[in-house]
C-alpha cells in the first residue's frame, strides 16, 4: 500500500513519523510513504528526513520515498491522510483530486465537526472520504522536525457515507502495527463532535479574552460564555441527528477542568501572534453556519465571532 500524507506539520509529521518505521515490517502492509509539503520544511524533508521526536524526546527520522510540493508529482496513492489546517483544506482537497483513482481511502485529520463533508464535496464522488479525529499536540519545532508534544496521538475513525461497508483494512493495520492507538466506530459522529465540543467554544473564548483556559473558569462571565457556545453546539449536533450523552455539555466542562490551567489554545496563539491566517472559518464559521442552516440559534457564538480581530491585526 502507498500512503500519501498531505500536509507533514504536527499531525502529519507524527504520522510519517510512526509509520515510516514500519515500512519494513513483514507484518505491515504499507510499503511505500510519500509527503506533500512546501517551503523550508520540504526542502529539510527532502534532503535529510523527516526527524520526529516523541514525548520522552526520542529522536526517529523517516525518509519518505518521495516528498513535493505538488501531489502531481508522487505516484498515485492507495490511501490518503490530509493532514493540512483547516484554512488550507479545500486548496489540497481540489489539488489531490485529478490524482485520485476512483474510490480512493481519504482520511482528513485536523479540528472540526464536519471535516469529511466538505472533503466529500470537494472531490465528487473520486474518494471515499472517512470521518474521524486525531488527539495530540504536535508542531514543527523547525523544518524538517515535528515534535509531539502531548496527546496520546490515538487515531478515532468510522463508517463512510460514501461506502458504508468499507472497512480500511490495511491502514488500521499499518497503525497497529506502528504502534499508534486507533480505534474504528460504526458511528464516529458522537466522538467527533464531542471534541469539537471542547476545541470550538474555548478557542473562541481564550481568543477573544485572552485568557487561558483556568483563567476561562475562573471568571464568572467567561466561564458562562463558554458554557452557552458549547450548550449551542451541542444543540447543532443534537439537531443534525447525533447522538450525545445528556449531560454532555457538563462533561466538556469538567474535561476543561482537568488541563492545566495556562494552557492556550492554538487558535489563542493565532490570533495573539496576528497570524495573517487562522481556523476562525473551522471553529466560527462552523458554528454560525451549521446553527443558521439547522435553525439553532447561537448568539454567544456570534458575539465571539464578532470580537475576533480580522486576520493578521492582532488581539
């Protein structure tokens, strides 16, 4: 099996990482990985690997059979991860499409509730586009290096739309054999939901205030803002027929608890460093979108939303 990663950041970097050690393993049946990157990072990847270093800070570097800027120029893959950010997703997904035989495994890896959909819109029909999230924290420390940070680096994924009935052998067994924690769900859809449940609402809050997560908690106003975006998400999801728990809003809550009380979120980092791109289309944009389109309403959302400074500004 050729596998194509697209997009060789944190999430990624860790899987190339992972797997390219495996490669020649009789009991793996993926033989061959190649990257689609660019920039500094690429030019590193193709000169020297790609060098992971795991939570313990032991060092793997992987050499790709093949890495480019243009999925053009790798053979055809037998399975695709895309691995991008969620400003950059419907860019790969038209730029991988021409490059896809009909029925192709897609994988889409990164923040969001509704990833596979849009994926699935982008390539019409060619693919069959699998929901599923990954939980870790992972970044480039410099190209051609991906440090995992933290996160178990497990792997959730399940039942396609556009196949009910495939099951991705070979991929699930790729995993395992690499050692990366993965788990397939007939029904992926309360998971995944569940952690956007707890990534949308406090990126947005810790974006805007510019609090981190404790400081969220601590603050009477903040914390109940936090609570209505998750209790107006949730009730997207309820109404789009997924199935969460009853008390799931609280559950997200407590699950916030449990960080450390300084931790950022990416999105934060984003919008305080005046990225001139970030994942407000992904958090937001979803949340605005999928309520207006449901009809749920979401006003905290929207006054969130609306205190973002446009891109690039700065908070």
């Amino acid at each position: 099996m050729h596998l194509m990663v697209i997009g060789a950041g944190g999430v990624g970097g860790y899987m190339v990482g992972r797997l390219g050690t495996v490669l020649a393993n009789p009991e793996c049946p993926l033989n061959e990985l190649s990257v689609v990157a660019r920039g500094a990072h690429l030019k590193a990847i193709q000169e020297h690997g790609l060098t992971y270093l795991d939570p313990y800070g032991k060092e793997t570097t992987v050499r790709p059979a093949a890495a480019a800027a243009d999925p053009a120029q790798l053979p055809r893959p037998d399975f695709v991860l895309l691995c991008v950010k969620g400003y950059d997703l419907e860019a790969a997904a038209d730029t991988i499409a021409p490059h896809l035989d009909t029925g192709t495994p897609v994988l889409p890896l990164l923040n969001g509730a509704d990833i596979d959909e849009r994926v699935r819109e982008r390539l019409s029909g060619r693919a069959v586009v699998f929901p599923g999230c990954i939980y870790i924290s992972a970044f480039i420390e410099k190209p051609g290096r991906v440090r995992h940070a933290g996160g178990p680096g497990s792997i959730l994924l399940g039942t396609s739309a556009d196949a009910p009935n495939h099951y991705p052998e070979q991929f699930l067994t790729a995993c395992r054999v690499a050692d990366i924690p993965i788990e397939w769900r007939e029904d992926p859809a309360p998971a995944i939901w569940e952690k956007f449940l707890f990534i949308a609402p406090f990126s947005l809050v810790t974006a805007v205030s510019g609090e981190p997560v404790g400081g969220v908690l601590e603050n009477e106003a903040l914390r109940a803002d936090v609570h209505a975006i998750i209790a107006e998400t949730a009730a997207i999801a309820r109404r789009k027929g997924v199935r969460l728990e009853d008390d799931i809003v609280e559950a997200v809550m407590e699950k916030a608890a449990g960080f450390p009380a300084g931790t950022r979120t990416s999105f934060q980092r984003d919008i305080a460093a005046g990225s001139a791109r970030d994942e407000r289309d992904i958090f937001a944009g979803t949340i605005l979108r999928l309520g207006k389109r449901h009809r749920v309403a979401t006003p905290v959302a929207e006054k969130y939303t609306q205190g973002l400074p446009s891109p690039g500004t700065g908070a």
